[in-house]
C-alpha cells in the first residue's frame, strides 16, 4: 500500500515502555493558529468539500524501518481548513488545540490534499471511503463515557529483518485493562506525561494504577501519582484497540 505517513507520535509515560516509534512521509509543517472545535466523523458521510473528524488507516512497513512493521496513518480534519497529521500529543482529537501550534491549513484541488507547506498528497472518496495516498481510511468513533474494558493486550513490533539482517530488534508492550478501572502494564509508551517534555525511544518498565475513558481520550495514573494521556480508539473491524500511534491486539 503506497503512501506511508510520518507517524511521530512517541513519548514517555513514566516508569513505562518501549514503542514502535513511527515515522513515515505524510508529514508537515506545523502552524499556529486558536482552537478549532473538533467535531466526530459520522461514518458512511463523507464530503470532501465538508470534512471533519478524525480518520485511520494501515500502510505496511515491511522492514520496520518506520513504523515497527506497520505505519498507522492518523489524520484529524477541523473546521476552518485546518488538520492534523498523526496521533494528537495530548490524547484524543477532542483535545486538540491549534494554539499548540501542530495544526496545519489546507485545501483540496482537482484530486490532491495540499498542505501549506506545499505537499501534496492525492485524495478521492470511493463510495462511503475516504482514501488519501492510496490508503482507505475509516473515522474514529467517540467511546462510550465511562467505558472500562477486561481485557489482556499486546503490541509487537520489530526493527530491521528479524532473523535476518544483523542488528535487527523486536520488541512487544503488554497492557492489561481491567473492569475495575485499574491497569497492569509492561514495557509501556502511550502517551504525553502531565508536566513533562515528550521523549522518544525511551525504555520503560512495569507500571500499574488506573485508568479512565472519555471521549477518544485514555488517561492513566500510575501509583506514584503520575498521569498521561494518549489517543484511544475501538478499530471498527475486530476487538483490537488503539493507543497512540500503537495497535493492541487481545493476548490469545
């Protein structure tokens, strides 16, 4: 699948993981600008001339030279023109303040998505689908408020040809979100400390506390106090979850 997106949303949640840090070409410059009301995609509508929401897609990275092995592509659309590429830093699209300064304007024109820095990216609504790159996107759905899952999840990613190419790497993160509202983790990175500054390619360790849902926002707070927040999503075609820039997968 053509297209691959720079997916650099990667920072450290304390005394937690190692992610698969993404990175591919659809990217931009940032620009400032004030807030934008975000407002959900509605699935099954989708109007170039009139889009809003958030979207995902899935372009493979077959080396893990990337994206770990597969390129999330992100993309949240706000009024005035103005979008965001990759997974929010500060949790879910509602949280999104252009003011940050990670927001960029844009324009479609005779098939191609135009950022301001002058990129181009192709686009096209095939049926109810939005497609940009070649990649089908599907929106993100706001979850239910107050929603705990009882679940084990895993995450896996690699890094050059495992088995293959000298200095390969894999690695895997584990989360477990219980109905309770608290979670047990390992090797965990999901999101943006409170207070702290983003850092990527950190290792993190085990960690446990709690953790609520709101919006498409997961916000953890581990048993030292310490508290982040990370995109969440439900992917509408099997049981898997989304956080960040990262897909987790139920642990069989």
């Amino acid at each position: 699948m053509a297209g691959k997106w720079r997916i650099g949303f990667v920072l450290l949640l304390a005394l937690s993981l190692v992610a698969a840090g993404c990175s591919n070409s659809f990217d931009g410059s940032s620009s400032g600008g004030g807030a934008a009301a975000y407002q959900p995609a509605e699935p099954g509508k989708v109007d170039l001339d009139q889009l809003h929401g958030m979207y995902y897609g899935f372009s493979p990275d077959f080396d893990g030279s990337e994206c770990g092995g597969m390129c999330w592509n992100i993309v949240t659309f706000l009024p005035g023109g103005q979008l965001v590429l990759d997974a929010p830093p500060s949790g879910g699209p509602e949280t999104i303040d252009c003011a940050e300064g990670y927001c960029q304007s844009y324009t479609i024109e005779n098939g191609e998505l135009v950022l301001e820095d002058g990129e181009t990216r192709s686009i096209e609504v095939s049926g109810d689908t939005l497609i940009i790159d070649e990649v089908e996107l599907a929106p993100v759905q706001p979850v239910g408020e107050g929603l705990t899952l009882d679940q084990e999840y895993l995450h896996r990613g690699f890094s050059g040809l495992v088995g293959i190419s000298s200095g390969s790497t894999s690695w895997q993160e584990d989360l477990v979100l219980r109905s309770d509202g608290t979670y047990e983790s390992s090797d965990l990175m999901i999101g943006s400390v409170e207070g702290g500054a983003p850092t990527t390619g950190a290792a993190g360790g085990d960690s446990s506390g709690t953790y609520e849902i709101s919006g498409n926002t997961i916000t953890l707070t581990d048993t030292n106090g310490e508290t982040s927040r990370a995109l969440f999503f439900l992917h509408e075609d099997d049981d898997s979850i989304q956080i960040g820039d990262s897909n987790f997968i139920i642990e069989e």
